[in-house]
C-alpha cells in the first residue's frame, strides 16, 4: 500500500520526469536546455536521496557522479550519450503511475519500456561508434577531470548502469513469473 507521503513524493516525481522529457524532446537542438536538464537533474537526486533504500541511494550517487560530467563539460550539446541516459527515465514515470493507481495494464507497459529504454536502447546506443566521438567532444578541456579520467568514468557509469538495470530486470522477470504461477 502507498501511503500519502510517498503518493506526494510519486507525484513529484512524475511531475519532474516529465518536464526533463518534455525539455529533451521539445529543445532536443539547444545545448543550454541540456546543461539545464543536467542541473535540474543534479538537484533532483540529492533532494531525492532523503529516506530511500541503500540500492536506490547507489542509483542516485551514480547519477550524481555521471551528473558532474557534462555540468562541467566546456562542451555540452545534444549527443547520444545523454539521450541514451535521459530516455531511461521514461520508464520510470509509468511505474509511478502503476504505483499510484495500481492500474494492472501499467504492468506490462512498464515491463516493455524498461526492457526498450534501459536495456535495448542503452545498449544499442552506448555501443554505436557516435559513442567514441560524444566522449571525446565531452570530455575535451572538461574543467574538473582529465579527458582519460573523463572517459574512464563515463565507462563506469554506464556499466553500473547497465548492472543495475539489469540487476532489475532480472527482478522484474522474477515478478512476472511468480505473478504467472499463481494465476495458474
């Protein structure tokens, strides 16, 4: 069962996943709206961190550490690195609704976009050859690391992502099972 808090904190965070989507998708070719979206972003997860399990709080430093390369980054612009790691977020907004209203046809929407965004996108992305040429205009003359520092971390960041998202993915196939079984 939701309680009222976590509803309120659910309706906040749909309402600010769906203005980051709404600013990737509607500003997609203006490079001040991308390092508006990483500040926003950045503040969303420190203020988020309050009162969540130790894997979410995992989740949240990874994005804040991913977070400090492009605010700092002398060369932000619209690159599919960042799409990859903003479209993740898509799913997330429909679990929310699914907690909110416990609608069962959620379910398998969520399922399908978490699969698609954070698996099949991500990796379909983060392993094309644009990937090699967005490190580098990212992590060039970057002001707080060195461009093989950059790099490397960019690397990390999307292998604990990948981890974690799949780590999840396992989870929610585990779900699906179970939730078959009884059924039957």
């Amino acid at each position: 069962m939701v309680n009222q808090d976590s509803k309120l904190r659910i309706c906040c965070n749909n309402v600010f996943h769906f203005f980051i989507m709404y600013l990737h998708t509607f500003s997609y070719n203006n490079p001040d709206v991308y390092h508006k979206i990483c500040m926003y972003s950045f503040l969303y997860f420190i203020v988020d961190m309050y009162g969540l399990d130790k894997l979410y709080k995992l989740h949240h430093v990874a994005a804040l550490t991913f977070l400090s390369v492009p605010i700092f980054s002398n060369n932000i612009q619209p690159n599919k690195l960042y799409d990859s790691w903003i479209m993740m977020e898509r799913s997330t907004a429909i679990l929310n609704f699914y907690r909110i209203t416990k609608l069962n046809i959620l379910k398998p929407t969520f399922a399908f976009m978490f699969f698609y965004y954070r698996i099949y996108r991500f990796l379909q992305i983060n392993l094309s050859s644009d990937i090699e040429r967005d490190k580098y205009n990212i992590c060039n003359n970057h002001v707080l690391y060195s461009h093989e520092f950059c790099k490397s971390l960019i690397n990390i960041e999307s292998i604990i992502f990948l981890s974690l998202n799949s780590y999840w993915g396992v989870k929610i196939i585990q779900k699906a099972i179970r939730e078959n079984v009884k059924k039957n």
